[in-house]
C-alpha cells in the first residue's frame, strides 16, 4: 500500500524541483495540430494497484497519446493472433535509430515501438473494416482507463494524415516487402486513428496501473489482458519504449515506459502503480523533457526503480 499523503507530497515536490525545464525543448510541430496546445501545459498522474489516484496539474485535458498507442496495437496483436506470428514480422531489440526511421527494416522491423513496427502491429489486430477494428481498440482502451470516455482527436488525427508522408511510405515499404499484408491505407489509418485518441492523465495513469496489475481491473474481478501479453509488452517498453534513449532512460528511471510526442510519458511500476507525466516540450528523441525529469526524481524518492 502506498502512502498518498506522502506520494502527493513528493509529487508537487517533483513538479517544484522540475520547474527550471519548463521551457526547455519544443513541442512536436510535424503534426501541425499538436503545436496548437498550450506549451505550458503540466500534469502528472500515479494510480496505485488498489485503484487510487492522485493527481496533480491539469488532470483533465485530452492528450494526444500519439506513440503510446504502440502500447496498444501491440497488446491487441498479441491476443488477436499470438507471439509467434507478431514476432515473426517484428523483432525485439532496441535500435539506436529515429522513431520513423526506415533503416531499421529488413526481413523484420526491429521493434514493435518503432513506427514501421507499430504500422505492423495495427496490421495484425482483427475486425472486419478499418472502422470496426478502431472500434475494437477505442473499447479496450476504455476498458484499461475503468470505463471512463475515450475522446478522439479528430482534428489531430486529420492533421496527421494530411502530413504523414513518411509512415504513408513505410507503410507502402512493408507491403512491398510482404511485412504487412492488406491495404496498406487502411492499415495506415488505423495506426494514425490510434495515435489521435485522447486521454487525460488520470485515465493513463490507470491503463499504466491495470498493466502494473498483471492485467487485471484494479478491482481484481476481470482479466483485461492476458498475464504473458502484459509480460512481453513491459519487457518491450523497458528495453524500447523511449527509443534511443530507452538504455539512459532505463538506467535514470528504472521501470518500463512509453512516450508520445503529445507529451505524455506512461510509467508502469509491476506491483504498485501506474504514472503518467504530461508537458509538451520534447528533447530530440521525441520524449517529454520536464516528464523525464518528473518521473526520474519521483522513482528515486519513492523507491519506484524496479531493479
Ligand atoms: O507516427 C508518428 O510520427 C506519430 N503519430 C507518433 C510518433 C511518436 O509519438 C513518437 N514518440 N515519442
């Protein structure tokens, strides 16, 4: 049981001590819609295991979660069509690569976190058209966030598709080289219709706490994901989720995370909690600045680092 007196006490201090980045980086502006937010933007969240939160800052604005949706796409992956055949198109070792590179693709793609893996990904969960496939992923996000209303972002996501020339020919490469099979548009748009959902910290903070959980509702009544699936996609997150700098990350932060250009981090602590850091401004790799430094202090002062 944690003490959430004491944790929120250590939260504000996190947010004090991490005032002096709030300026620091900038906010992804390829996707023109994400630099229309406010850059001032903060708010962190943690949810313990038992299905208690606190959270700090703006608590209710949508983020988009833009690459923690990989989480997702991978998860729905592994249930619709297993291990084998979703690492036989993707791999599982880090790569020191950009997250939209296009080197890191040969016979597989390296990673499930990386775009061309998460293109991968989407291409594998199951539903008769693009709309009930997206359908199927909205409600298991809802599920994971305790039933709460998962928004999406429509202005982001046709934002997105006016200007993502890159994953539209990582897509086309994929297909070309037999990667994913289908039509690659419509696995595109699944993808970038998975990157424009909204949540709000709270609501990340208990998808993080549920896969802290094994994959049981915080009320421990239903299985949402398979025990192995949540293994895999910790172990994932821990050696890929940061990209570039997930082997730093790891060593600063100590528990498995993904990041998003939204700005949003997900942490997730096996055992104990989920948390998630909201601040727009990114470093080069795409990660959050002030979350970074948010989450690196608040794992030091409440023992969170996992090894
Ligand atoms: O495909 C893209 O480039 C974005 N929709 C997602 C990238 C992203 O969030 C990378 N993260 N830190």
């Amino acid at each position: 049981m944690m003490d959430l007196i004491e944790t929120e006490r250590i939260l504000k201090l996190a947010i004090k001590n991490s005032e002096n980045l709030k300026c620091e980086g900038e906010v992804a502006s390829y996707i023109p819609e994400l630099a229309n937010v406010d850059q001032d933007n903060f708010g962190v969240s943690l949810t313990t295991t038992e299905g208690e939160t606190v959270s700090l800052g703006d608590d209710k604005f949508k983020i988009s979660i833009q690459s923690i949706s990989k989480v997702i796409d991978l998860i729905m992956a592994l249930e619709d069509v297993g291990a084998e055949k979703v690492f036989s198109k993707v791999g599982t070792e880090p790569t020191e690569y950009k997250f939209n590179s296009l080197i890191p693709i040969e016979e597989k793609v390296v990673n499930p976190f990386l775009n061309a893996g998460a293109i991968t990904t989407s291409s594998l969960i199951s539903g008769s058209d693009v709309i009930n496939k997206f359908n199927r992923v909205m409600k298991k996000v809802s599920e994971l966030s305790n039933g709460d209303e998962v928004t999406f972002l429509e202005e982001v996501y046709k934002s997105e598709m006016r200007t993502t020339d890159r994953n539209r020919s990582i897509a086309y490469y994929l297909k070309s080289i037999g990667i994913i099979e289908g039509n690659a548009e419509e696995i595109l748009d699944l993808y970038v219709r998975g990157c424009s959902i909204g949540l709000n910290v709270r609501q990340l903070s208990t998808i993080g706490a549920v896969l802290a959980n094994g994959g049981r509702s915080l009320d421990n009544k239903v299985q949402l994901v398979e025990k192995e699936v949540v293994k895999t996609t910790l172990a994932l997150m821990a050696t890929c989720g940061m990209y570039e700098e997930s082997g730093k990350y790891l060593i600063e932060v100590g528990f498995p995370s993904k990041s998003g250009v939204g700005g949003a981090i997900l942490g997730i602590i096996p055992g104990k909690c989920g948390v998630c850091t909201y601040s727009p401004r990114l470093d080069e790799s795409g990660n959050s600045i002030r979350g970074k430094k948010v989450l690196a202090e608040i794992s030091k002062t409440l023992d969170l680092n996992i090894f």
